[in-house]
C-alpha cells in the first residue's frame, strides 16, 4: 500500500518483537482465565436482511492485532503458549470474486499456516472449545467453537493494547503519511471551489482508499456544516461564498488508523483564519502536554480553559475563561472530549480502564464525551483534537440556563457562517516528550 521500498524489510524484526509481546500477553491472559489456548477467528461476511449483498466485512481487531491480515474472513488465529501460532487461512476456490493472495508478508516465517477452501474446514484445527478462550462475535461461532470472549483474558489483552510496539508504532507513522497525502489534496480542491463531495473522491483518490478501506468515514464540512461534529452528507454542489472547511479523516495501513482533523478559511486574510491560528498554536502546545504521569482528564480540562481564553481574545464570551468553564458556557463552544486512544481502532479500546483486571475510571463531572480518563504512560498513542464551533442548538441552552450575558451575540453572528474550527494530531506518549506523529507527516509532504 504505497510505503517506501525499504519499509517491509524494515518491518521484519519489528513484528518478531511484536509477536513475542503478543505471545507474553496471551501467556498471561490464558493464565488469569484458566484456558490453554487463545482462538481468535477473523470474522465473517454480514448480509443485508432480506437480501443476498453483504455489508463491507470488518476484521475482528483481536485477529489483526497478530497479523497484518485485514481481507480475510472465515480464518482464525490459535495460539497455544510454548508453540508457533497457528494460522487457519481461508482461500476459497472462488470464480465470482477475487480470493486472498497465498500467504506472505513478514508475519509467515512466525507461523504455521494451514490453508482451508471451506470455512468448517476449520473446525478440525481448532483445539478443544472448553479449554479455548475464543474472543470473536457470535457470528464466528463454527461447531462447539463459539466465542466466549471471556472477561480476564479479554480486560488484559485490551489494557495491554495500550502499549503500542514499535511495530504498531510504525505502522501507524504509515498511516499518517498516507492521510497525509489526502488531506493535501483535499485542501487544493477546497481552494480549487469542489463540493464537499469532491473534496472527498480527491482524498480518496490521493490515499488510493476508500470507504471501506477508511478507519471512519471522512467528515467534510463547508461553511455552517463545519459545526456538525460528525457531518458526512457530502453535498454535490459547493456553497457560495466559499468561508471554511473543515476536514477530519484518516487512513488505514495494515490494519492500524490514523485520524487527522484540519481547519481552513477560504480567506486566508480573515478573522476566521487568525482563530483557526489560535487554535492550531494552543493545539501543539496541547500535544506537548502528552506526557508520562499527566492525567489526560486534567489535559482536558485545561484545554476547555485554554480554548475559553482565545474566545475571550476574540471577543466571544464576555467573562473571564474561569467563568465559563464553571458554569457550563465552555462546553457549548467545546461539546466533545479532547481526544481518545487509538491504534487497531480509531476509538481504541481501553481508555477507561482502571486496571488489568477491569475496573472504570469515570470522566470528570460536565465531560460525558470524554473517551480517554487515563494517566499517560510511554508507548500510548492519543489524539489531541481541540476545538471551536457555533453552534445554534447549544448556544440556546446557554441562554436557557440563564448565562446569555456571558457571551456577545454579536460575534458569535459573525462566526457562525464558518461552522467551527477543529484540529487534531495523534501524539505519542514516550518517557520524555511528547512524539507528535502527525505533524512530521505534514512536514515530510511539503
Ligand atoms: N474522527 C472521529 C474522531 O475524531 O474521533
Ligand atoms: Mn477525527
Ligand atoms: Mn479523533
């Protein structure tokens, strides 16, 4: 998928690191659950009720957390500890529709791989079901084989997720490059005057994926729908005039997301641009926070403040930032969380974890979205994607709880027809400074 030539070689004892710190994690997942083996199977086809057409198929994220194998349903993954894992690898004879390439990549020399042309071949690989831990959906189940996602091996493994290898590391660095890549495109045919919908098809076409292969669906608004915080109408006609964009979309590579958010103004000379530049500088100092020990919860909460100040510069609310954060008047400006883990999925697993072996840590009191409660620690990746929208239906309830004086209606009118200003990175936690893995991508593309 378009990575440079040396970057597969370079992978090789990357994923042989990453594999025994999957097999060290199942070890000790099996132990705390009382199970010999780890079968995980990839997933299966989904059909549309009443209908013979398929939903686009998903991995099982358990699956591609071994294997940088997205496209291959009806397969699994058994892992016994002591023993190479065992690849169950379905490739059908098949006339009516391409079947997986036979195996290869860095993860064959790992493995044993056993190719099945049906999916119940694989019942007589599968080791004994009552002594198997088989994380999967329902739909997986073949036999006795159904996944009992049990919840000691699965809390583990997702905490433990937390941690990404280096190997993740660098696939996800790909992924950057590749979202990259359309986010470039998609700001010349902002500036080139495409519809939201063509903005789309020229991302697409730079990252060569589309939405199935996407880790979320693009969120591309002009002018007011930049206010919507996850528009995805993708109208045909462009607006005239021309004032904003806004642009949050991401790219895949071997399984791992990216997930970039990036604000314009049409006039680069306007007061909307000089926002978007408040907000962007108060972003990467944002990122710079992410840190070992820092409670991204207090992250969030200081960037409520910060963004309440750039209001204040702007003339937008009328009391001091303090003020509007204790009274709820933020959140109107700020409606979401700060951000969220991510890796194998782009709201990655296990932001609230308490620990290991389950446990919750709440979000602070006014925060329902907050997706990430966690202290940092070296080798999590977050994003940090602050932002500022105007937007009419909880603008009302600020008038409603009576604090309508806290705000200049004035400037917020002015506002309002750019939608909202959002920028996001995906920064990674380290022993020292914040590694912000987006930005090099931005560099290394101009
Ligand atoms: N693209 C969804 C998000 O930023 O969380
Ligand atoms: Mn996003
Ligand atoms: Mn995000």
């Amino acid at each position: 998928m378009n990575a440079p030539a040396s970057f597969d070689t370079d992978l090789v004892p990357l994923y042989a690191d990453h594999l025994a710190t999957m097999k060290r994690r199942a070890d000790e997942a099996l132990a705390r659950g009382g199970f010999d083996h780890l079968v995980v199977p990839s997933g299966t086809q989904h059909w549309q009720v009443f209908d013979d057409r398929d939903y686009p198929y998903a991995v099982n994220p358990q699956f591609k957390a071994w294997l940088p194998l997205t496209r291959l349903p009806y397969s699994w993954l058994v892992y016994t500890p002591g023993e190479r894992p065992k690849v169950i690898y379905y490739q059908p004879f098949d006339y009516w529709h391409v079947v997986p390439d036979s195996p290869s990549g860095w993860w064959v020399d790992h493995c044993d791989t056993h190719i099945i042309r049906t999916p119940d071949a694989a019942a007589a690989l599968l080791p004994p079901a009552a002594r198997s831990a088989i994380l999967g959906e329902p739909q997986s189940t073949l036999g006795d084989h159904a996944p009992n996602n049990p919840e000691p091996v699965i809390q583990y493994l997702e905490y433990q997720r937390s941690y990404k290898t280096p190997y993740e590391i660098a696939l996800m660095r790909q992924a950057q490059r590749l979202a990259v890549r359309g986010h470039r495109a998609a700001e010349a045919a902002f500036r080139a005057g495409e519809s939201e919908f063509g903005i789309h098809m020229a991302y697409c076409t730079a990252v060569g994926q589309d939405a199935n292969d996407l880790p979320y669906g693009n969120i591309i608004g002009l002018n007011e729908h930049a206010a919507v915080l996850h528009y995805m109408e993708l109208q045909r006609v462009a607006p005239d005039p021309l004032r904003s964009f806004l642009i949050d979309a991401g790219a895949s590579f071997h399984g791992y997301a990216s997930d970039i958010t990036r604000s314009y103004a049409y006039d680069t000379g306007s007061e909307f641009q000089a926002m978007i530049d408040a907000v962007d500088a108060a972003q990467q100092n944002m990122c710079a926070g992410v840190r070992s020990g820092v409670d991204y919860r207090q992250l969030h909460v200081d960037a409520h403040h910060t963004l309440m100040g750039i209001l204040k510069d702007f003339g937008v609310i009328r009391v001091s930032p303090e003020a509007a954060v204790a009274t709820g008047v933020s959140a109107a400006f700020f409606p979401h969380g700060l951000g969220h883990p991510i890796g194998l999925q782009v709201h990655d697993v296990a932001g609230f974890a308490a620990s290991d072996r389950g446990g919750r840590i709440e979000r602070p009191a006014g925060h329902p979205y907050l997706r990430m409660t966690r202290v940092l620690e070296p080798g999590m990746v977050v994003t940090i994607e602050p932002g500022l929208y105007f937007i009419d239906l909880l603008l009302e309830e600020v008038k409603k709880n009576g604090h309508a004086t806290s705000v200049d209606w004035a400037r917020v009118d002015a506002f309002r027809p750019y939608g909202g200003i959002r920028i996001e990175d995906e920064v990674l936690c380290t022993g020292g400074d914040a590694d912000n893995l987006t930005r090099p991508a931005f560099g290394e593309a101009d």
